[in-house]
C-alpha cells in the first residue's frame, strides 16, 4: 500500500466480505448455489463427502497427479517461438496484501558477514517476515482451504481435501498433512481466456464470469472447448490487475472472477489449476452474500484443484498467445499451505 489510510480502507473492505457472508452459512445456501439435489441433502455444508479423493485414500498430490511425462510432451507442442514470459508480480511492500498479512524484508547489517580470507570476501543476506505462500503472486496448496463440517470448533471435523481434518493437519510448525512439499511440479498446457477483451472493458468488483463467458472467449480466440483437456491449467484476465500498485485499495475491495457455474464447468473439464489477475480468481463479492468464497471450497476442498492468484498477462496478450506450456514448481516448504514463485508460459 501506498499510504495508511489505504491499508486501512483495504482491510476493513476484506472483514465485510466475511461479515457479510455470515461465516459459512450453512447447507441451504450452497445447496442453492450449487444447484444440485444432492447438495440439499448434504453430510457437510458443502455437499456430500467428497472423500476419498480419486486419486486415492491418503493421496496429498490432488490435480498434480495430472503432471505425467505424457503431459510434459504435449505441453511442449505448444512451443514455437521459445519466448519465456513470466507471469508473476514483483514481491515488495507496496503491493496489494489481503487483511493484515504482511510483507517486510530487511538486510541485517552492510554487509551481512565479512571480511574473511586475503580477498576480502564480504555478502548480504536477506531477512523476509512474510506469509511466505499467501502474499504477492500465490499459489493456494491443499492445507490452504477447507469446511467446518461439524459442531463449531470441532477440529475432527474440519475438513479438507481428501477428507484430511485440522486434528490430523494441526502444527504450530507447518501441517502435517496435504504441505506443498508433496506436489508435484507443473509442466502442463496453459490455456488463456481474456474476458477483458470479451467485454471490451476492464471488469468490475463482483462481476461474475459464467462458463457460457468462459465458452465466448475462447471463441473468440479462435479456440474451442477440445482446446482444455484433463490436466490443462486455465487462467482467466479480468483487467482487474492493472489496478497493481496503482489502486492498491480499489484492488482490494473485491475483485471479477468466476463464479460457482463456470467453477463447475472447468472442475468437469478435469483442469489442474485455475489462475486469474486478482486476488481471489473467483468474484468477490460473491452474488449470494451469504457465501464466502466458495469456489475455493469447490476447486481446492472437494477436487484438488489448484489456485494461482495475482499473476499478469500483459505480455502473452500483447502477442495475441492463448495457449502456452505452463511450467511452476512450488516451494518445497515442508508443511505450507501455498508458495510463492515466478510461474513461467513459454510460448
């Protein structure tokens, strides 16, 4: 942020959504926003068990399960020019952080250590107090999202990917369970749909986009839906992340993003990830004010999807580049629930 008021202004916009939500508000409000019969009659506020996963009882890859060497192979079919872009921001203070995370980093001393030997040697190290995977551009891994399927506080039953629990999960260190360290890295096909040059406009905060949006913008890219196949990463551009840095508060009083359809429409095209130019990927706030965020719930809790927030599309839209290899390992950090890094479309 820019100055204090900012920040201030930033942080009570994200307590309204919550407030506004009324926590997860229960089984009927999702059983109508997810539309499905099965869903009024749900075990959990989020439908029916959804575990185990497909991949297995126990498993903690999810989506990343996808990542084959035969999906390596048609992800390179996609390069013919060899330009590397990079979709990730910058990690520094002034960008946009959600609610009171922070972002500091220092250089103790100058330089850090030295001299030592006949040559002087002398270097600096650096000092980051951050939440390391949820700041900046992110990845939401599989400990990041979960349900209080039980009785208030109950941690045996809050659930979360594969049905792993907090109680099973819990550590002041890093969880125990579903760490990113587990995942596999991503070198699969990336596919691009930009709703902003559908709409001819950037988008507004809480504007939804629908699988028939998601269906229009690939036809006008010229591409169909044969184009995303099982494993695909999709990402989404909203015009919303021209606001970086730029309207650090406009950015985060809410977002463009998809909504529960279009969420249904990629969990049945089998994607890995999901990945758009705002905070949250999914619209905020949600159309149904009694849900919070509950495309995260859909694609991360119950399908092992994965979520990549904050990333930029300038320069593969500049080039007119729809399709791409996508190519993100994330952080081998025992016991976190997302990870920073510089995701990379190669074109």
């Amino acid at each position: 942020m820019t100055d204090t008021s900012d920040k201030q202004a930033a942080r009570m916009n994200r307590r309204r959504f919550f407030t506004a939500a009324g926590g997860f508000a229960g089984l009927t409000a999702l059983a109508t926003a997810f539309g499905s019969a099965a869903a009024k009659a749900a075990e959990t506020p989020i439908g029916p068990k959804w575990w185990p996963s497909k991949w297995g009882k126990g498993d903690q890859k999810g989506a990343t399960n996808y990542m084959t060497p035969q999906k390596t192979l048609e992800a390179t079919q996609l390069i013919k020019t060899g330009k590397v872009h990079s979709l990730g921001r910058v990690y520094e203070a002034e960008m946009p952080l959600f609610g009171n995370r922070a972002f500091s980093m220092r250089i103790p001393g100058a330089p850090t250590g030295g001299t030592f030997g006949d040559n002087k040697i002398v270097w600096n190290d650096e000092f980051l107090c951050t939440e390391i995977g949820q700041v900046g551009t992110q990845f939401d891994g599989l400990a990041h999202i979960g349900v209080e399927a039980g009785k208030s506080g109950d941690k045996s039953e809050q659930r979360f990917y594969n049905g792993f629990t907090t109680q099973e999960m819990s550590n002041a260190y890093g969880v125990n369970k579903l760490g990113v360290e587990q995942l596999n890295p991503f070198f699969t096909r990336g596919v691009l749909m930009d709703i902003q040059r559908l709409r001819g406009r950037r988008m507004n905060k809480g504007e939804e986009i629908t699988a028939a949006d998601l269906q229009a913008a690939l036809k006008a890219q010229n591409m169909s839906e044969a184009d995303i196949r099982p494993g695909d990463a999709v990402f989404v551009n909203t015009g919303w992340g021209s606001l970086w840095k730029k309207d650090n508060a406009t950015f985060n009083s809410g977002a463009p993003g998809i909504g529960v359809g279009a969420a249904e429409w990629l969990i049945g095209k089998q994607v890995s990830l999901v990945g758009a130019d705002t905070w949250p990927v999914e619209v905020v706030p949600n159309p149904d004010a009694k849900l919070a965020f509950p495309v995260h719930q859909m694609l991360i809790t119950r399908n092992g999807i994965f979520i990549h927030e904050n990333l930029a599309f300038d320069s593969l839209i500049a080039d007119g580049s729809y399709s791409f290899a996508y190519i993100f390992s994330p952080m081998k950090l025992k016991g976190g629930t997302g990870s920073p890094g510089s995701p990379l479309a190669v074109t």
